[in-house]
C-alpha cells in the first residue's frame, strides 16, 4: 500500500475521502477504511471488506463524480471510537461514520453509512 497521508483527527477522514476520490483514487479511498470494515452502499447492500470497498470505489470513480466538501457535524468521541457525520448539501438525508483509532494514533472508517434517506410517511 502507498505511503497515505494518515487521518489524524476523525474530521480528517472526511476531507481526505473527497480529494482521493477527485483524484480517482480507489486504492487511496480504500485506505480509509479498516481491513473488515463495513460499508453500506450500495443502497441496499453490503460492502465487507477494503479489498471490495476498493473495487467498488474503482467502479465508482471510473465515472469521474466530482465531491465538494461538506461541513460536518460535531463529531463524538469515546475511548478511541468515534461517529462523524455530515447533512449532504442537497437536502437528501446524511451520512454517518464510526471511526476507530489505530494502534498508531491516526483513524479508520469501520462502518460507513454514506447514504440515509429522510423518513417518509
């Protein structure tokens, strides 16, 4: 794996997701995440795992999206856990993040929910 710049604090996650993704980046997104980290995309589904988050992401990015930073939520933090979370700008719902410190003090996704949808009813 390439030499990544480590998320430091768990906000840091979120700005290093959109610039490896702007710059296609898959194996750079994947780094992100923990090796059996679970990610709820796409809608639906279960992504398990970095290797498959990586090639979903590959597929993703192959489209070329570009992703604007979003302001996030005061993050919580407990004993080297933590939930980030961000309103997407378009109204559509939110994103939330656990995030784990390593060993070596920098942090990992370990679930991601990237997607929820408003209650409807």
């Amino acid at each position: 794996m390439n030499a990544y710049e480590k998320a430091l604090r768990p906000e840091d996650i979120t700005r290093l997701f959109v610039e490896r993704s702007n710059a296609g980046d898959a194996a750079g997104v994947a780094a992100l995440y923990e090796e059996e980290a679970v990610m709820a995309y796409p809608a639906g589904e279960l992504t398990v795992g970095r290797e498959a988050i990586r090639a979903l992401w590959e597929g993703v990015l192959a489209h070329r999206p570009r992703f604007e930073p979003e302001e996030s939520l005061p993050t919580l933090v407990s004993d080297g856990i933590a939930l980030t979370s961000t309103p997407p700008r378009d109204g559509s719902g939110a994103r939330a993040q656990v995030v784990r410190r390593q060993p070596d003090g920098s942090w990992l996704r370990l679930l991601d929910q990237p997607e929820f949808a408003p209650p409807t009813g």
